[in-house]
C-alpha cells in the first residue's frame, strides 16, 4: 500500500467485542502507481470504496456479532474493509473473505494483527470468474454489493457456485433498487427468499432509509 495513502483508526463496538479498523481517511484517496486495479477495472472514483465502512456493513457484522456459527463455513463476498469477517474472525468462527479489490486482502491482515487475532482467509476474486478453488459454504455473507445491474446474475452464480446444497444466505442491501432482479435471480436458483427491515440501528451515524436484510435459503 502506498505510503501517500492517509488512514483512520477506529474501535467500533459489538455486544461486548472491540473491533480496531484501520481504514482510508475518506473517500477520496487514491493509489494505484503500478495500474493494478486499472488493469482490473477498477476507476479511480471508484478505488476508495473497498477502505470505508459503509451503514450497510455495520448493520451486518452487528447480525453477525451474535449469530449462531458453531459448525458452520462462513464466506464473506464483496468484502471490503471486512468488518463482519472480523467479528466473526474474533468470536473463532470458521470464515473466508473475497473481494476483487487489489488493496482489501492487505488491508484486511493488517486490520486482523490489530485485534491480535488469527490469519482470515482471504482470495482475491472477482465474481465473473470461472473457478475460485474456494470450496462450498453453510453461510454466504455480505453488505451493498449490488450497484449495476449485470450484478445480479454474477453474484446470484458466484453466491450458488459456492453454496451447499443446504445454504443460508445474508445480504444487507442500503436500498439502490438492483435487489429486486437479484432475489429473482436466488429464487431462480432454488433459493426461498425474505427480507426486512434493519432493527435497533441506533449505532449508525448515517441512516439507512432504503435498507433491506435480505435473506436466502435452500
């Protein structure tokens, strides 16, 4: 990671759990010197998204702070700064995290060594290619990940790539109006599918008006 980057630390809080992040001071830090993430599609208005934490991304590591995980195996997509993959990580679950962005893994071990807790797995992988080597999960997790419409139907095949015959899926959506098609896409696949409305978020500095918990099952 370059150097020029400016960062935050910040502790958030989760039932009784202290999660450090080290993330971008904001959104408009850029560093892309050797055009990795160029040569991967990534513009420069979009390369600060992945170092934020978003509402979206603390309504789901709070679902997660409590969330029954014995014997399950968590993957975490679109992860970004991985704040759910780091309480998660913290309470011993068994949890992979993925994202397309060059910078998230690092990122994520050096947030991981802050909370002095054990390596997440991380691959770098982008939803449209065709083997991760990743294996099948129990749990399927992740937070605003839908922004264009072809969205839908790569995340819809990458999530039943990766799911077990038995699955449940988690996705907390802040409300751009792509879940829709998504959810057609799930049922299509042999997925049952609700969703709700985020409770007791409280501890959200900026609100949430259009979120959505949506929730997949097979």
């Amino acid at each position: 990671m370059a150097s020029s980057l400016r960062v935050r630390y910040q502790t958030l809080e989760f039932d009784g759990i202290d999660i450090h992040v080290r993330t971008l001071r904001d959104n408009q830090e850029f560093s892309d010197d050797d055009g990795i993430a160029e040569g991967l599609g990534i513009s420069s208005a979009t390369w600060p998204l992945f170092g934020i934490v978003w509402p979206s991304g603390e309504v789901l590591a709070h679902l997660m702070s409590d969330f029954h995980i014995e014997g399950k195996r968590i993957l975490e997509v679109g992860c970004g700064i991985a704040l759910s993959s780091l309480v998660l990580n913290h309470r011993h679950a068994d949890i992979t995290a993925t994202d397309y962005h060059p910078e998230a893994g690092n990122f994520l071990q050096e947030n991981t060594e802050l909370n002095d807790d054990d390596n997440i797995p991380f691959v770098r992988t982008g939803w449209a290619d065709d083997a991760t080597n990743l294996g099948e999960f129990d749990l399927i997790i992740g937070s605003d990940l839908l922004y264009e419409q072809e969205h839908a139907e790569l995340l819809s095949e990458f999530i039943d790539q990766h799911a077990k015959s038995h699955c449940e899926i988690i996705i907390v959506d802040p409300g751009r109006g792509k879940h829709a098609r998504f959810s057609k896409q799930m049922v299509k696949r042999g997925f049952s599918h609700s969703q709700s409305r985020p409770e007791n978020i409280e501890y959200l500095v900026k609100p949430l008006p259009k979120g959505q918990v949506l929730r997949y099952q097979r």
